[in-house]
C-alpha cells in the first residue's frame, strides 16, 4: 500500500508520511541527493528557516537556520543512502515507500530519510516555541555520510565555523534504537582506521627455499604480532580497542613459487584512550623492528567521541532522557557500539552530540523497514526534546 493513500486521526502525522514519501521516493545512493535536499530546505523555508545550500566535490550539503541567539542547537542527517542490491530480492520497489502491515518498507527508511521526516514533522508542531532572539536553531543535512564523508558534514562545520554558527548542542538522527524507539541511544563513538600492507621480499621456486624470502611467511608472523597486540578493555560508556586482519592476499597463486610480495590489511576501532596519532604510531614503531622491505597506507580514519556531561553547561544527554520518558515511560540505555557516523566531525568543535532514532535492525539490509509506530513514536520525542531545549537557561 503506498503511504498516500493512508488516513490519519492528526495532521502531524500527515506531515510525517508526507516527508517520508517525498524522501524514500528518491533513490539518493551516495553521493546522489537525486532533490532531497531542495524538498527539505523548501519545507524549512515554508516554516520561517533562511537555507544555503551548496556542492562540495559533488556532495550536496544544506544547511537551515532560524533564530539569531546565542545558543545554538542543531539537528543533523544524512540523504544518501547505501545502494539496494539485487532488487529482485526485495519484498516491493526499495525506492518506493510502502506500507505493508504495520511497517514501511523502503531503502533508507530507517538510515536515516525516517529520521529526517520525523523531525521536519517534529519542528513545523514546535516552532512557535523558539524563541529567536534567545536560540538560534539549524538543521544539517549532507548526502555522503555512507560514502567517503570528506566533502558532507565536515565541510558543512567549516561552513559553521566561517559563519559563527557552530553548534552548542545537536541531535542526529541516526537510527540508534535496537528494539523500539527510545530504548537506546548513541553517545559517542568508537574511532576507526584501516591499514593496507605490501611486504616486500624475493621470489623464488618453493623447493630452494633459501634462495627466496618468503612475503607470505612475512605477513603471517606480521598477522599473528597484530593480533596478539594488547589494548584497553574498555569502560562502562565506552567498548574496548580492537584489531582486526580483513585480508591477506599474495596474488595469482601457483604451487611452487615462494610469493616475493603479498598485501595485509587491517582495521582497527579504537576508544577514546587513543588517537589516530598514538595508533599509528605504535604500529609503525613495531615494523620497523622487523628490518622487512615494508610499505603501509593507512585510509579511511575516523575519530572517537564521546559526550559527557558539562558541569558549567545543560547536560544534552539528560534532556534526552527525559524527553524518551515522557513518551515511553523508561530512560534508554547509552551506547557507544557500532559504527562511526558523522557525530565526530560535530564533536570535535567542543559541541555535545547525542545519536536518537528508530531501530537499526534492518539497516544496509534487503527489505529496509521500520514500524509506523517506532516512526510516530520518534516525532513526538523530537518534539517534546525542543519543547524541553528551548527552557534551557
């Protein structure tokens, strides 16, 4: 059933159906924003917002403010999406939303185009409650959070940081909850490297083995030294640093030639006990020891966040608390697990960031879906989180 056709009992939730069909319908797969951006910013014009939008290297990024006051309070998302896969394997059209039960099944429904709709809705009930001279309120959107993110959300804090507008507090969308809305919430998270290998010896025929040095003996005693490398366990708020090899490769094989050369990769999540400078160099401190002909690349790094309470500031974790209570009746469980998200490059400017959405269960899957109840249910926590964050002294 398409959501156009459904009834509702209020016109808030009207609006959010109406949000999630304009955004699930458009198939933003990385870096793409295929006018999610232009339907999210003409929304926010409608309820008073000024908008910039503008491209970096190809990602689309927009960001819309209200208010001119001090405290500055942010709501940030993402449009792009990561690709469907097979279609055929889908239970409808992944780039159509469609209701089926009590669920909308759709490519991005619950990462994070769900989220984005929740709050839009949340923001056109709440928005007599900002008081402008007081708040200034923004909502930052890119469309390369599932991709590289070097030209998304970073480049839209430099934009913030240009304009005097970095934020105070934000809330990201990202679906966080593990079985219902509300039950679980992000706040920070684990930092994030890889590294590629290429050690370097001499090939040789496998039955002269003295006259080779053998790159794949090499990248097994190198494999087993990481692996046995000693990290921190961890805290309450915080999992523990691990290492892992993701691949091992020597090329073409043939059975009796001794590899000159073979590739080790690996990846490494750490806390926030480290730094991508501490990791990095303890890695290579320790390949150096091993007098090898050794090259290293290190790509993709993400940094560690993680949001705690101020004492001479609000405390943005407790407001959300409080506002999940107020609709659910129980306080979330604080996490930092998963993946890496945007949040870091937010974090990093001193702003207290705090992850709130729908469950995850289902996300980067074959038949994305999210109740319309966990739906309905992140709205009205939006807005009673504004309504709370607007009292803040």
């Amino acid at each position: 059933m398409s959501l156009s056709s459904l009834k509702f009992s209020s016109s808030e939730h009207h609006l959010l159906f109406e949000h999630i069909e304009n955004l699930v319908n458009r198939p933003s797969i990385t870096p793409m924003d295929v006018g999610c951006q232009d339907y999210i910013g003409e929304v926010l014009r409608r309820l008073g917002f000024k908008t910039h939008q503008f491209t970096d290297n190809g990602v689309a990024n927009l960001v819309a403010a209200i208010g001119a006051g001090d405290t500055k309070i942010a709501f940030s998302g993402h449009t792009d999406v990561v690709p469907a896969g097979d279609e055929d394997n889908w239970r409808t059209d992944p780039f159509i939303a469609t209701l089926i039960g009590d669920e909308i099944i759709g490519r991005g429904i619950a990462d994070m185009k769900g989220g984005i709709a929740a709050m839009l809705a949340a923001i056109a009930t709440t928005i007599n409650c900002i008081n402008t001279q007081k708040f200034t309120f923004l909502v930052l959107i890119t469309s390369d959070e599932e991709g590289e993110a070097e030209f998304g959300t970073k480049s839209i804090v430099n934009h913030l940081a240009a304009h005097d507008l970095l934020p105070d507090y934000c809330i990201i969308g990202e679906p966080t909850a593990s079985q219902k809305t509300g039950d679980v919430i992000k706040v920070g998270r684990r930092g994030a490297i890889s590294a590629e290998l290429t050690i370097s010896g001499r090939q040789g025929h496998a039955a002269y083995p003295q006259f080779a040095d053998n790159a794949a003996h090499t990248a097994a005693d190198i494999a087993s030294w990481l692996n046995h490398l000693s990290w921190d366990e961890g805290s309450d708020d915080f999992p523990g640093t691990s290492l892992q090899i993701t691949a091992i490769d020597t090329g073409r094989w043939t059975d009796n030639i001794i590899p000159g050369q073979s590739k080790l990769c690996f990846n490494i999540r750490y806390s926030h006990f480290y730094s991508e400078q501490t990791i990095v160099q303890r890695i290579e401190d320790g390949l150096r020891q091993l007098q090898k002909t050794i090259a290293i690349e290190w790509l993709r790094p993400c940094c560690p966040y993680l949001t705690e309470v101020v004492d001479d500031k609000p405390n943005l974790i407790g407001e959300v608390e409080q506002a999940i209570y107020q609709v659910t009746k129980r306080f979330p469980r604080l996490s930092t697990s998963g993946g890496t998200s945007d949040g870091r490059f937010i974090a990093q400017t001193g702003c207290q960031v705090v992850e709130l959405g729908v469950p995850n269960c289902t996300i980067h899957q074959v038949n994305e879906r999210v109740k319309i109840s966990d739906l309905q249910q992140l709205q009205a926590i939006y807005q009673g989180l504004l309504v709370r964050l607007m009292a803040i002294d």
